[in-house]
C-alpha cells in the first residue's frame, strides 16, 4: 500500500507531462506489486511450511530422545546384574505401593471438621444426641469416627465422652500410620542392597585379578562400574522412598492437629448442650 500511494503522487505531478506518460507509469508499478504479492505470497507459505514441518521434527525428536533414554536405563540394568537390580526393582515397586496406598487413605481421611463441627452442632440442637450420629455415620474420615465415639459416651456424662474420644484417637492413629515401618524398611534395604552389590563388584574384580595374574585396567574397571550401578540404583531408591515418606508424615501430622483440635471442640459443644438441657 506504501508503494502504490507513493505511485500515485507521481502520477499526480507529472499528469501535466501528458497522460500517455502517466498511464505507462501505472502500467510499469502494476506488474511491480503484483509481483511483490506473488513473493510475499510464496514467502508466507514457506514460512507456514516452516511452521508446520518444525514441531513434527521436534515431536519426533523427543520421542527419540525417550527412546535413547529408556534403552540406557535398561543398559544399566543389565550391566548391573540381574540379581541385585532386580531385588532393587522389587524393593522399589513394593515401596512404591504402600506409598500409594497410604496417600489415597490418608486423602480419604481428610475432613472439613469446620462444617462437620456445625453439622452436629445443629443437629444436637434440633434432634438431639442421635441426630448427631447420624450426622457422623453419614460422614467419611477418622474425625466422624471420634466423634461417633465420644456421642455415644455423651448419656454418661462429659467425662466418658471425653475418655471416649481419647481412647478411640489413639485407635485412629493407628489407622493413620499403618505400614509406615515397611515403608521405612524398604528405604532401609534399597541402598543396603546396592552396597551388596557393590562389594560383590569389587570381589568378582580382584577374583579375576588374581586370576589373571596381573592387574589390568579393563578387569578392574569392569567389576567398578557394576559396584558403581548397583550403588547409585539401590541411593536412587531409597530417595524416592523417602520424599514419599516425608510426605505422608506431613499429612498425617496435619489429620493429627484436626482431629485434636475438633475433638476439644466437639467436648465444648457437648458441655454447652447438657448446660441447656439442665436448664
């Protein structure tokens, strides 16, 4: 468009020269920008062909960058040997499935214990002790436990309900901390296992050391690098193991705090209903 208006204001100071000069000059820039379409035309296709082409190849080169990956790994763990990386292996799938495990309990364990507060707060002042049970059948967790526990207790006074609640908190710790000592065991055993592997590395070298009768660089290198595997295999997981182990000691410090703290609420409200009923 810049070009064709600069064109003509040409035209416009030179249509005093004649108009047969002022039609050639249209005539000459017409062919010019039609050209200059047809190339920008061309270069924006190829630059949607760049565009396109571009992350098919990078698609295709992260793949083969996994695949090269994942035939390293199991280069590794066959250079490892099968025995002691495989036990490894084992360690971490068992490892890996307590931690699951745990972690959708410990989910399905967390409970609003705000609204599950107000929940049996108006149904004892609308329906009594049992609509209030029926408030913590309804509800899922340990917190509705506890506090089916101690409403049961609620007839025989404020003192056997808070027994009550205490006792069954201790039930629920339990619960909460349930094969935790497996988990911990198999991050105890995963690096115990890869410096097993490593002294055997180094004994199956300095065997064929001995006998060779000399020390060669390639004997001795050989029986290191399967030490060196089986140890940063068995450190590898026992890292895991233990971010997850960290992690569900977290939260169940944190299910631990709320159950606590509803409980001393859920014995103030249970004073403050009898002290109504009395009235």
């Amino acid at each position: 468009m810049f070009i064709m208006k600069k064109l003509f204001a040409f035209v416009a100071v030179i249509g005093m020269l004649g108009l047969g000069a002022s039609s050639l000059a249209v005539a000459q820039s017409e062919p010019n920008s039609d050209t200059t379409k047809v190339v920008q035309n061309d270069s924006a296709s190829v630059d949607t062909t760049q565009k396109a082409v571009t992350p098919a190849s990078s698609e295709k080169q992260q793949g083969g960058n996994q695949h090269v990956l994942l035939n390293q790994i199991k280069a590794k763990f066959i250079e490892g040997g099968a025995g002691f990386m495989g036990s490894i292996l084992l360690t971490l799938i068992f490892g890996l499935a307590l931690v699951i495990e745990r972690i959708i309990y410990l989910n399905l364990a967390t409970t609003n214990t705000t609204k599950l507060l107000k929940n049996v707060e108006d149904a004892l002042e609308s329906g009594g002790v049992e609509a209030a049970k029926e408030v913590c059948r309804n509800t899922r967790g340990p917190v509705a436990s506890i506090f089916y526990q101690g409403l049961e207790r609620a007839n025989e006074g404020i003192e056997m309900a808070e027994k009550a609640v205490i006792s069954y908190g201790s039930v629920q710790m339990g619960l909460l901390e349930k094969n935790l000592s497996w988990i911990s065991l198999f991050i105890a055993i995963a690096p115990m296992l890869g410096f097993m592997g490593t002294v055997i590395g180094m004994i199956d070298a300095f065997d064929k050391i001995q006998v060779a009768g000399t020390v060669s660089a390639q004997l001795v290198a050989g029986g290191i690098k399967i030490a060196l595997i089986t140890t940063v295999s068995g450190l590898i997981v026992a890292i895991i193991l233990q971010v997850f182990y960290n992690y569900i000691l977290s939260k169940i410090d944190s299910i631990t705090v709320s159950m606590e703290d509803a409980s001393i609420s859920l014995i103030d409200i249970l004073v403050r209903h009898n002290a109504k009923n009395q009235k």
